[in-house]
C-alpha cells in the first residue's frame, strides 16, 4: 500500500528529470518529518547506546588487532579483523555525528585522519564534524588536502 505525499511535498525537491530526492528525513518519515524528529533520533541514538553498554566502548581506538597472538594468526588474519574495527569505528562515529558530539569528535577525527589519510568516510565524516561546529573553513582546508 503506497501513500500519496502531502499536496506541499508534491513539487518538493526534484531532481532535473523530475524525480524526487531522497533525503535521510524522507527515508526515515516518507514525506515530512515531525517537528520532533531531531529529538525522536537522539532518543533512538541513547537508546541503543544504552542497551550496548561497555560493548559500545570496544569499538574505541585501543590498540593493534591480535597483539597477543601467533605470527601465523596475525598474517592470515589481520588484514580483514582491522578492516571490521575500522568499519565499527566509523559507525560509531557517525552515531555520535548523530547524536551532535561534533565538536567532541574533531580531535579524534582529525588524528584518525592523520594516521589513515585513504580512508574516506573519516575524512567525511571529520569534514561533516568540522562544518557542524561551525569550522567551515577548517572543513573546505581538509577537503582540499585530500584532493
């Protein structure tokens, strides 16, 4: 069963052929969000970091993977454990983005960055974090490094 959007979203954002852009809110309230929706993210945000607990504190920079294990293991292995914690990193990451920690995860964005220069969803999401805290500038600089 599909649903019509309100007569306001109709001609809303198009895109040159006509079609409609998809938008985080669009996704998340098919056509226009409540005026709570900032407050109902934040509520789901707390909601699952509360239920992850500690869990939630592993995904933290701490360290080389399988520091304490048997050269063979490191070899065969490390290459895909390190790509997952990088992955969990950046997804913890946008949570917090998520949650308006912006300002709080400049710095450590900016040294994961430094340490990881290829890895673009850091870059973006410090570009993101930078802008956020009304870092512009700062945002465009780190941009133009990367090109």
């Amino acid at each position: 069963m599909t649903r019509d959007p309100p007569a306001s979203c109709r001609h809303g954002q198009q895109t040159p052929s006509g079609h409609r852009r998809a938008s985080p809110d669009t996704l998340l309230w098919d056509w226009i969000p409540p005026s709570t929706s900032d407050a109902q993210l934040y509520t789901y945000a707390s909601r699952i970091r509360a239920a992850l607990g500690s869990a939630a504190d592993i995904v933290r920079e701490a360290g080389p993977t399988l520091s304490n294990t048997t050269e063979y293991l490191i070899t065969t292995e490390a290459a895909q454990l390190e790509e997952r914690r990088a992955i969990a990193l950046e997804s913890r990451i946008e949570a917090d983005l998520a949650l308006g920690r912006h300002r709080a995860l400049v710095p450590e964005l900016t040294g994961l960055v430094a340490r990881q220069p290829l890895r673009e969803r850091l870059r973006v999401q410090l570009m993101t974090a930078l802008c956020r805290a009304d870092r512009q500038a700062d945002a465009i600089g780190t941009h133009t490094r990367a090109a």
